[in-house]
C-alpha cells in the first residue's frame, strides 16, 4: 500500500534538493537520503501520488525584468 504524502514533505524535499543537501525535515521528523539520485526518485513518486488524489497543487513563479531608459 502506497505511502500517504503531503504537500508539505514534497515542497521539503524539493527545498533540500535545490540547496543539495542530503538531509530533510519536516513536522519533527528528520530523514537523511543516500544521494541525490534517491530523492530525484522520490520526488518523482511523491508528486505523482498527490496528483493522483488532486492535493499537488502547482506552484507558480512569476519573473520580471527591469529596464532603465535613459
């Protein structure tokens, strides 16, 4: 039986992700991956689960750019 995630372990372990660390915690827990390839992976299935059940909710950026005429 598949693991229930949340949103807050998948925004998480992306944040670890991007900062290259191999540690994550979240609510108290603390878990430690073997490389970057092992949370790629779960990334994967975490995103995938929670979109299966509609709780993946898409997170948008917006960029801009500031240019000075003179």
């Amino acid at each position: 039986m598949p693991m229930a995630y949340t949103l807050q372990q998948l925004t998480d372990l992306r944040a670890a992700i991007a900062e290259g660390v191999l540690v994550v915690a979240t609510n108290g827990r603390r878990v430690e991956y073997r490389s970057l390839a092992e949370m790629l992976q779960l990334e994967r299935i975490m995103a995938g689960e929670l979109e299966e059940t509609g709780t993946n909710q898409r997170i948008r950026r917006t960029y801009f750019s500031v240019s000075r005429c003179t």
